[in-house]
C-alpha cells in the first residue's frame, strides 16, 4: 500500500483520510486541531504534530483545505521544500480555478504532479467513502491519483487539465444552489396552498419537477430520504460553504464573460440566510427563511 500524508482533517477530511487508512494505506495526518487529530488517530492514521512530518516521507500528498489562499499557503510554505522528487500532490479542496492551476504549474517546476480532485457529496459521502471526485490534470497524474480517489469514493472522473475538476466543482455547486432554492421555496408555497408536503413529494418525485435536491436530499423533514433537515438541518453541507462556492462561480462567470442570473440570484438567497445568522446550519436550511 502507500504512503499519504494528509493535511486538513475537518468535517471532510477527517472522513477521507479514515478511510484510506481503513482501505490499508499509511496515512500521516496533519491538522491544527488537536481534536481532529486524536479522531485521527483512533481511526487509525499516525497523526503527527507538523505538517513537514506529514508530507516527506510521503508517496502522495492529499490536501483538503478551506480556500485558495491556505492550499497556496501549505504548498508553498511546506509541500515544495519538504516533498520527495516525484510525489503525487492531490488536492480536494475548492478553490479558485486560476489557483489550482497556478499551484499545478509550480509543483510541475519542482519535478511534482499535481491534480485538482474537489468533490461532492458532503460530510455523510465523505464518512461512507462514497463522494464523487472531479479531477484535473494530466492523464499520468490522473492514472497515479485514480486508485488512491477509489478508496474515498464510489465515482472518479477526469475532467481535464489542471483546472478543470475545479471548474466542474463550481459549476455543479452553482447548478445545486439554485436548484435547492427553488426547492426550498416550491415546498414553502405547497404548504401555503394547503398541500400535503408527502403527497407532493409523491407526485413531484415522479414528475418533471424532480431534481437531485428532491428526492436525495429533501429539505422537509420527515419528507423522502434521511437528510439534514431530519436533524435540525444539522451536518451536511453547510450554508456558509454554499455561499463560498456560488461565489466563486460567480468570480469566474465574471472573467470569463458568461452570464449566470440564476445563479446571481441564488447567491444573493444564501448571502442574505448566512448574513442572518445561518448559525452552522445545512444549506438547504434557507427553506425556513422562506415558510
């Protein structure tokens, strides 16, 4: 098996990098939490207390990080200086797609092969080893990262060079938020129409009104399969993410010259929710902003 060192163990990582351990790699962890780092640990990864520690040794590097500037941070402050000639660097944070590439084409000088590999699926997929992986790069780093991806996921799929798993990352999040907001606000307007939310479901489920954010992830509880809104609109994917990742679509719908007034409109729903106090909750929360 292999040697991955993994930096960024919050409510995502935390979960992937069990289960690289659990599928038999060793994996070297690195978190400013010292709570993340003892699930860690338990888990069954060598948890270690500076992230030089966590990547020289290493055959692959696997990041997941909050933004842009702290994957740009950790490569240039720690991976390039402490990273074997060779090694795989695959980072599933979202970002910004000019620093994904940028990051890339630094790695590349220094004799390293980046991927971009952003994923869907939220904490539970992350947990299940079932997220979906989007991944940028070369064909040969692509191969290198595909198996290492498999044993966090159930889908891994190439969507070009570098750059491009996180162009299709922020466009499927765009598609997402806008459709979980108009979810949201057909389920607010049944109600107040006097429609039964499950016999709704029932016929919209079956009909043309039926979308991922339905019937996998319905915001009304009680109403289709488990999901956060069973539990207080608690986990998931957070509003507040959500809101970062529509505006990063928004910033690259804007240098590239593409107009995108739904997903204007979306981002404006979430702003609004998060800047109310969203509190930590799932994004499809913004269903009691609306009722």
């Amino acid at each position: 098996m292999t040697t991955i060192g993994f930096i960024g163990l919050g409510n995502m990582g935390g979960g992937m990098a069990a289960n690289l351990a659990k599928a038999g790699h060793t994996v070297i962890a690195f978190d400013l939490s010292g709570e993340a780092l003892a699930r860690a640990g338990a888990a069954g990864c060598t948890p270690v207390s500076d992230p030089v520690q966590a990547v020289s040794d290493a055959d692959v590097i696997v990041t997941m990080l909050p933004a842009g500037k702290h994957v740009a941070s950790v490569y240039n402050d720690t991976v390039f200086g402490a990273a074997k000639n060779g090694t795989l660097l695959i980072d599933c944070s979202t970002i910004d797609v000019d620093t994904a590439r940028d990051v890339a084409a630094a790695a590349k000088e220094r004799g390293l092969v980046a991927v971009d590999a952003p994923v869907s699926g939220g904490i539970a997929a992350a947990n299940g080893g079932t997220l979906t992986f989007m991944v940028g790069g070369s064909s040969g780093g692509f191969s290198r990262a595909e198996p290492i991806l498999a044993d966090m996921g159930k889908a891994v799929i190439h969507a070009g060079d570098n750059g491009a798993g996180q162009a299709a990352k922020i466009c499927n999040n765009m598609l997402l938020g806008a459709t979980m907001a108009a979810t949201c606000e057909t389920f607010a307007l049944a109600k107040k129409l006097g429609l039964d939310l499950q016999t709704f479901y029932d016929i919209s489920s079956k009909a043309s009104g039926q979308s991922w954010s339905m019937t996998s992830y319905c915001p009304v509880p009680g109403v289709g399969p488990s999901s956060p809104a069973d539990n207080g609109y608690a986990g998931g994917f957070a509003a507040a993410l959500m809101l970062k990742d529509m505006r990063l679509a928004l910033e690259a719908a804007k240098a590239n010259g593409a107009r995108v007034p739904m997903g204007e409109r979306a981002e404006a729903i979430y702003a609004a929710f998060v800047e109310a106090d969203a509190q930590g909750l799932d994004f499809s929360a913004i269903i009691t902003a609306l009722e």
